[in-house]
C-alpha cells in the first residue's frame, strides 16, 4: 500500500505542478478528490484490509489526502494570481499618454447648450422642471389655452395637423405643459417647460421645428411687477451682463391678459446677430398674465389665483447670445458649423463658475 501511494503521489504532485489553468488544475482535483477519484476510491479499499493494515494505510492515505488538497490550494493561489496579473496588464491604461486634442472631439450643439444655461437659471430661480408629448391633443394644445375652434389664432399658429386623427396636432407651444401642470398639481405652481414645438415657417428667424422654454407661476398674489422683474433678472443673468435693454409692448394672445411681447436691444454688425443696446431691436418672446378662462380650464378659481406665462425660442437666444446669423444653419449638418459655434462635451454650464465661462475657449 505504501509503495501504491508513493507512486500515486508522485504522479499528482506533478500533475498539479504542471497544471497551466485553473480549469486544468480542477480536472487533477476532481480525478484525484472527486467522489470518483484516485484517493477517494484507495479510502474506500481500506474496509478490505486487516485492522493493523487499515490503520497504517488510512494513516498513510489522510496524510497523502491533505498533502493533495494543500498542493493545489497552492497552486490555485498561484494560477489565479498569474491570471489577474495578465487580465491587469491587458486592461492596463497608461495615464501618461497625452490628452487627444480637442480639435477631434464632438461637439454639443448651441441649442442643448442654451437649453442647460437656461434651466440652470430658471434652476436657481426656484422653478421647476417640466415636460409633456410633443403630438398633443387639441384640447391642450389650443381649447385650454382660450383658443376655440373658430379663434383665428388657429390659423396664426400654421398648425401640423396629423393625418387621420380627429384631434392630434404637433404642438405649436409647450403651454399644452402648462395646461397639464394645473389640471395636476395645486398652486403655488413655479415651472418651466422646455422642448421642441412645430410650426409651418421657414426663414431666417423661423424654422418648421424650433426650441421652446415656457414658464408658469400660479399664486394667490402673483402680479405683472413680479413677471418684469424675473425676465430682466433671467436676461442679465442668461446674457451675462448687466447692459440689457428690454422693452414690453402691448401685444394680444388669448391665453394672456394683458399680453406683451418683449424685445431685447440687439446689433447685425460684421454679420454677427448679438446683443446690444441702443442699436436696435429684436422681438425675443411672449408674456404676460394667466388669462382667468385659461384658469377656470384647468379647474382653479380666478378669484383666487393669478399667475403670469411666458414663452421664448432657444433657438434664438443662441443666435443672440453666440452671434449666429441665419437660424436655418441649426439644421444644415454641417460639421464645419457645429465645431465653430458648439461646445465641448466637459464645457457644463453652471451658475458659480460663468454660464458661458468655457464657450470662450470651445472653438
């Protein structure tokens, strides 16, 4: 028996020494420990040998067991060690490579950036974010809003009516947000409701799909001083200076009263479009208070609550504050465009450290 274990010993040990995998070296377990194996089968001899016999063999087998299942402990901490260190070196990044030139990175578009500059203001302001379907109903994209079928603000709006549907349009304004905002929601209401809105226009300030952000604020006590004052706040902050001319006209929309539109004092010098007092105007959007049929839609009482809205393009507050001439290039793909007016993925805009700190440096 001695010399039988002696031989088997031998031919493990080596076994397991010469294993070059974890998955070879479990097959030499599985061969020598399984409950089919080598030793496991001379353990279950030991009943057919003499008492003396069995003891000195069983001593014999249990030191050679252990002996076993030490070496390939040993050898499995060994494998997987070698492993690690091959998977570590194959995964390895050398941090002293140097940074690819930006010149070869994409570009975030001027309007998703304008849209982040805008939200964070409106972010520090108080408001809160909200967002609806851009296929809308038309209850909420013009009953609710105080336009009734016959209203001729249906045909101002150049609708995108969709085909056979009785009352599904591509919204022309996000205030359908709005509109869902009150019929769920108990004032005080503060939000903004960002977004893509459709209209059949075509120039160079107007395009069939363009960028919107709207807001609403629902109060007991909220009034016109209060809508003034968060739009010229909202522009010195957005236009990041303190020298902005802003003037509010009389206007009509049915879901205000009274109603203004607001112009910003603007230049097209050296074919650039860009903010700029005393040298011109430019209409930049719609305002005014939360007209008491819109309230009495959403299931508030006008005795008790006012509010005030307001509407504006993206699109062309990044023409305004970036200096972009025509807004139809928005759209053209042209990667010359968007790697001379976008941004960098890192360049996020955030209110302590400038909106647009790191467009200076995106070209």
């Amino acid at each position: 028996m001695e010399q039988k274990i002696n031989k088997m010993r031998e031919e493990i040990l080596n076994a397991i020494q010469t294993a070059d995998t974890l998955v070879e070296l479990d097959e030499v377990r599985v061969k020598t420990l399984g409950k089919s194996g080598s030793i496991t089968a001379q353990m279950k001899e030991l009943g057919s040998l003499s008492v003396e016999e069995r003891k000195s063999a069983g001593q014999l087998l249990n030191v050679f067991k252990t002996e076993v299942a030490t070496a390939i402990e040993t050898k499995k901490a060994e494998l997987e060690e070698k492993e690690l260190n091959e998977r570590l070196k194959s995964e390895m990044v050398d941090v002293t490579l140097p940074v690819r030139p930006q010149v070869n990175m994409g570009r975030i578009h001027p309007v998703a950036q304008v849209m982040e500059e805008m939200l964070s203001i409106f972010a520090q302001m108080g408001f809160d974010l909200a967002e609806g379907p851009d296929i809308e109903d038309d209850f909420h994209n013009f009953e609710a809003l105080n336009i009734p079928p016959s209203h001729p603000a249906r045909q101002m709006q150049a609708t995108f009516f969709m085909e056979n549907t009785v009352d599904k349009v591509l919204r022309t304004q996000t205030s359908g947000v709005q509109i869902r905002t009150m019929e769920n929601k108990k004032p005080p209401i503060k939000i903004v409701a960002p977004g893509r809105t459709y209209r059949r226009d075509y120039d160079m300030t107007h395009t069939p799909m363009f960028h919107q952000i709207e807001g609403l604020v629902i109060d007991t006590e909220t009034n016109l001083a209060h809508l003034k004052t968060t739009l010229v706040e909202f522009m010195k902050l957005f236009f990041e200076t303190d020298d902005v001319s802003l003037r509010f006209r009389p206007s009509y929309f049915p879901f205000t009263e009274p109603s203004y539109e607001a112009d910003v004092g603007c230049s097209r010098e050296n074919g650039e479009f860009k903010i700029k007092s005393g040298a011109g105007w430019c209409e930049l959007l719609g305002c005014g208070m939360v007209h008491p049929n819109v309230l009495k839609n959403c299931g508030l009482d006008p005795d008790v609550y006012q509010g005030f809205a307001f509407g504006c393009g993206i699109d062309r507050f990044a023409m305004l504050k970036y200096g972009i001439p025509d807004l139809r290039s928005f759209f053209d793909a042209d990667m010359r465009w968007i790697k001379h007016y976008g941004f960098l993925p890192l360049d996020i805009p955030t209110n302590t450290s400038g909106l647009s700190l790191n467009g200076g440096l995106k070209r």
